[in-house]
C-alpha cells in the first residue's frame, strides 16, 4: 500500500513543491484547501515518484476516492501505483478533481485505460482578478453599486482591517452567529465540517500563507473572508461570510479583500459552487473569466 498520513502542516513544502510543477489553477491545488478541509473529508497524502497523491473521502457519503495526482515524472507508473493502492485496500479505484488539461496527459499515458465523465458541480469559477479589484464594465454595474450605495449610507461608520491575532476570534465569533442565523445560512442550518475549516483556517494561517479581512460596522464585524495563492498568477478565496440581512456586505468585503490583495494577480479562483442553486447565481453574477472544470475517471 502507498504509506498515506492525515495531512499535516510539516507536509506543506514538499506538496507545494510538487503543486508548483503545473498551474491548473483549481483549488485542490492548494495546500490550504487540502489542510483546513482535512477533517471533513478524511484527507490524507503521500508522495511516489514526484507526485503529490491524496486519498480522501465524500461527504457525507464516506465513498472513498483519489484526486488526480499532481507533480512531474512518469504520470502511468503513479496511476498504477494508485491503483494496486486501492486494489490492496480492497475499495473501487476512482480518481477525481481532474483539470480537464490532464485529461489528455492521462489518455496519452494509459490510452483507452479509463472512462472519463464530466463533474460540472465541481467546476471553479474563476475571475479576472483586475475586475474584481475594480468592479469595472457593464456587467459588474450592478456590484459597483451595491458597493457604491453601502459607502455612501454607511459612511463614517464602516471599516475594513486586515485579519490579526487580535481579531480572528471576533470572525470566529462571526461564523458562529453566520451559522446560526437564518438569513445567512438555509434553514438555520450549520454547514457540516464548516465549523472545523475556519478555525484550522484562522489559526494555522500564517503557516498556511493565508491572508484574512474583516468588514466591520459600527465597530460590529459583519462580514470576514480568507484566502491565499495557489499559483504565481492565480490567488483563491477559500472563505468568505457577510451578514445576509445588510446590503452590500458581501459585495463589499469581496472588493476590499480584492483591493488590498488581489494586486499582481491575474486570476482569482472563487471556488466551486456544491451544486447549490443559490451560490451557483451569486457565482455567476460575477460574470467568471473562466471555468476551471473537473473530471472523474474509473477504470474502463
């Protein structure tokens, strides 16, 4: 068997070091990712043959599944090895979060060896990183005056500041209450592993290079958001919360965010959508430069 361990923050430089070998731009990509999701999808790595490999599971299903290896060297050796893994391990071999470039890297190495389907509720939307700085066109119109009307009915009373020490327990505080909240989440209901995710988030985020703003009101935070580079070109946000019920707190804390970080960037990869209607719309109300698109492979 391949000798997989719970992702651990020592693991940092060698993943990235196999990451930084291709630039698919998705957020799987991203070390962060893999870290403060680890316990809500059983995540763990191993490295063979100069890829970064991760085994992992769905929720809440618990389907055990591989993400497509990442990394340089001999791509059918690796995918073989994964293979006997999953054989020895006695589960079915299913590979997913497939860049659709590798699509072809994968075919070319084992013609004919896999059948390959489309995910869309996977896919990344990811955005020019110069209009969501800027806000600038027709189609963004409608957030530059979101952004524009909450400045101007709330001015003198709101600030934004960069994530601290001194302030991650307050967004913490935050996402507690975003949980609890009908108005922000569906049903009052608190999204499962979310909890665990921001607080590996807010504490590790030094060490996981992650950056973190917090929109206040009134003194009162009312909205926070985190994120950090997967590639020289590309940065993601891997969390973003605002309080639902006051206009223009999410258009607000994305721009700013977006403002003070964004800067240097080509892109931004806003993350996948789960399959929800809802932030499928807000998604695609940002008008994406592109879809970063994933694929599944299963054994022919």
């Amino acid at each position: 068997m391949l000798p997989f361990q719970p992702v651990k923050l020592e693991d940092k430089e060698k993943a990235d070091e196999c990451l930084s070998k291709q630039n698919y731009r998705i957020c799987e990509h991203c070390f962060a990712d893999l870290f403060i999701w680890k316990d809500h999808y059983d995540t763990q790595l191993c490295f063979f043959g100069g890829f970064l490999i991760i085994k992992m599971a769905t929720f809440p299903e618990k389907v055990p599944m591989y993400l497509a290896p990442i990394g340089k060297g001999d791509l059918k050796e690796v995918l073989l090895a994964m293979e006997d893994d999953a054989r020895e391990r006695g589960i079915d071999f299913t590979l997913c979060s497939i860049p659709e470039p590798m699509v072809t890297e994968i075919e070319a190495a084992m013609p004919r060896h896999y059948s390959i389907s489309d995910f869309p509720d996977g896919a990344d939307y990811i955005y020019s990183a110069e209009k969501l700085i800027t806000l600038s066109g027709k189609k963004l119109q409608s957030k530059r005056n979101f952004v524009n009307r909450f400045k101007k009915t709330y001015e003198g009373r709101w600030s934004y500041e960069e994530m601290t020490d001194e302030n991650k327990q307050e967004a913490y505080a935050f996402h507690l209450h975003w949980c609890e909240t009908g108005d922000n989440c569906p049903n009052g209901t608190m999204y499962s592993g979310e909890t665990c995710a921001v607080s590996l988030a807010l504490d590790n985020r030094k060490a996981l290079g992650m950056k973190g703003g917090i929109l206040r009101l009134d003194g009162k935070v009312i909205a926070f958001t985190m994120g950090c580079p997967v590639s020289e070109d590309t940065y993601v946000v891997q969390l973003e919360k605002a309080e639902a019920s006051i206009a223009g707190a999410y258009p607000m804390i994305n721009q700013q965010f977006a403002q003070h970080n964004f800067e240097g960037y080509t892109y931004v990869n806003r993350e996948d959508d789960l399959g929800l209607e809802g932030l499928r719309k807000a998604k695609l109300s940002y008008h994406p430069a592109m879809m970063g698109k994933k694929f599944m492979a299963v054994k022919a």
